[in-house]
C-alpha cells in the first residue's frame, strides 16, 4: 500500500464512495451517492474525509455530524466509516477517525461517538481499540413519510 492522504470529499468521488458503500452493505447508485453527497457537502455540520492512495484509489471514507441534544454534550457523531476489504488492518481507519476527532475537537465537540450494528463485531473491536467505550445497545424505529 503506497502512502495515503487524507481529505474532504469531492463530489468527483461519487463512484468511488458507491463502490465502498456496497462493501458498508448499503449499495446504491452512483447517482444517487452523488445526490446525498452533494446535501452532505453543502451542510457546515458534516465531516466527510477520504483515505486516498498514492495511486489515486480510495482506500476508504468517515463521515461524522456535529449533533446537540438536549440531553447530551456536545458531540460528533459517526455516522458511516469503511475501509476497503483489500486494505483493512494497516492503519487506515485509524487515521480517519483521528481526522474526525481533530475536526470535531475544532469545532468544540466533547465527545465522539458511533452508533455500530450489534454484528459488526469487527468494528467493535475497531472502536475499542480507538478509545472508545460501549454505552448501551438499541433498537432503531424508522418510519417513511407520505406525501
Ligand atoms: C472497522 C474498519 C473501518 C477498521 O478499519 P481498518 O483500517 O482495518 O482498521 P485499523 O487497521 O486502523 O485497525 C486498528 C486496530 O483496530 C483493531 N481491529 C481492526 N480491525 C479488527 C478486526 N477485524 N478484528 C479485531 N480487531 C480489529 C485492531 O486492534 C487494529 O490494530 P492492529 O491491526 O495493530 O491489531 C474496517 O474493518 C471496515 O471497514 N469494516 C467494515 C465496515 C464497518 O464495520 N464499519 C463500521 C461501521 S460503524
């Protein structure tokens, strides 16, 4: 693996974040990654960072959201990191959640957190070794809106 960079998203890397988001288990066009792409980038709020080759290949990406509940302290929030299937377990994840910490600390944030399917258990050992420490587990209500 050549050295890699870290930088915000481009929506030039629409192709690139779809193909990785099928490996996250949510596939979707790159139409469509370019649409919630583009709503991402627009909002001051949103971390989006890319891990990038020195061959140009993405090699993974983070995407973190600055969240206030009133119940909490100021916090960013996890909300998607991957790392390609070829690429794991040489240190790029690491990088990019220390990326997100850096910005979320610049921002103000006091904390950090991940919300992590209860068998992604990979991750979860990820995230221990991150620092981080597991709270609580959930279920997830979802509901689509009618027109
Ligand atoms: C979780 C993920 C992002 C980790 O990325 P990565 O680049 O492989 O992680 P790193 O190389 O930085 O790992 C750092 C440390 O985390 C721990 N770790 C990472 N992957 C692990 C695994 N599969 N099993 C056990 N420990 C693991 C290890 O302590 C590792 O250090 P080591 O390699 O020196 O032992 C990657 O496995 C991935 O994309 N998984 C699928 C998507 C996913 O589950 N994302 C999280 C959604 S919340």
């Amino acid at each position: 693996m050549g050295i890699i960079t870290l930088r915000p998203a481009l929506e030039s890397d629409s192709t690139s974040l779809a193909e990785l988001n099928g490996q996250l288990g949510y596939s979707a066009s790159p139409a469509v990654v370019r649409e919630r792409l583009l709503r991402i980038l627009a909002r001051e709020e949103d971390c989006l960072r890319v891990a990038i080759l020195e061959d140009g290949r993405m090699a993974g990406w983070i995407h973190a959201q600055l969240s206030q509940w009133l119940e909490s302290d100021f916090r960013a929030e996890i909300g998607g990191l991957v790392v390609d299937t070829t690429l794991r377990r040489r240190g790029v994840g690491t990088h990019l959640v220390a990326a997100v910490a850096d910005w979320a600390r610049s921002r103000g944030a006091v904390e950090l957190s991940v919300r992590c399917q209860i068998h992604r258990t990979e991750a979860h050992a990820f995230y221990a070794a991150q620092g981080f420490q597991r709270t609580k587990s959930q279920h997830v209500f979802r509901r689509r809106l009618s027109e």
